[in-house]
C-alpha cells in the first residue's frame, strides 16, 4: 500500500499517519486497497519493460545490459517480478 499511497496519509497496517487520528480501515476497505495497489504496480511493471525494452543499444550498455537481456526482460508477464 505504501507505494500507491506514498503521498498520502495511509500506513501498511491501515491506520493514518496523523497521531490526532488512529482510525482503522475496515478488513474489506483493506483488501481493496490492495487490490487497486497489486494492479497499480503490475502496471508501473509493464511500463518499465516496455521502456527498458525500447533503449537504445547505447543507453543499454550504460547499465550494464545487453539488448538480449533487455527483450528477455520485456517478454516477462507483467505479474512476474
């Protein structure tokens, strides 16, 4: 949940981080939660491929890898880290 809502006021456990309100989000609301979370980062994922897989030769051996590495990368199913 923290990487969705990093900019917001929620912790991994459900409660705010305002100490003037310790409020518990309902078991349902948290399975939502990471729910919108798990989909959100398996598309930040795909993105990632997607950019990595569209570099140039160059920029690829900058970091370290080789275009083949990089379409192996890019040929993962956006639920596989």
């Amino acid at each position: 949940m923290e990487d969705l809502f990093g900019s917001t006021l929620i912790q991994r456990d459900g409660t705010l981080r305002d100490g003037s309100h310790r409020q518990r989000f309902h078991s349902t609301t948290r399975a939502w939660i990471s729910i919108i979370d798990t989909i959100a980062s398996w598309g930040e994922r795909a993105r990632q491929r997607r950019a990595l897989a569209s570099l140039p030769d160059h920029m690829l051996k900058d970091i370290g890898i080789s275009r083949v590495d990089a379409w192996r990368e890019a040929e993962k199913p956006f639920w596989q880290a």
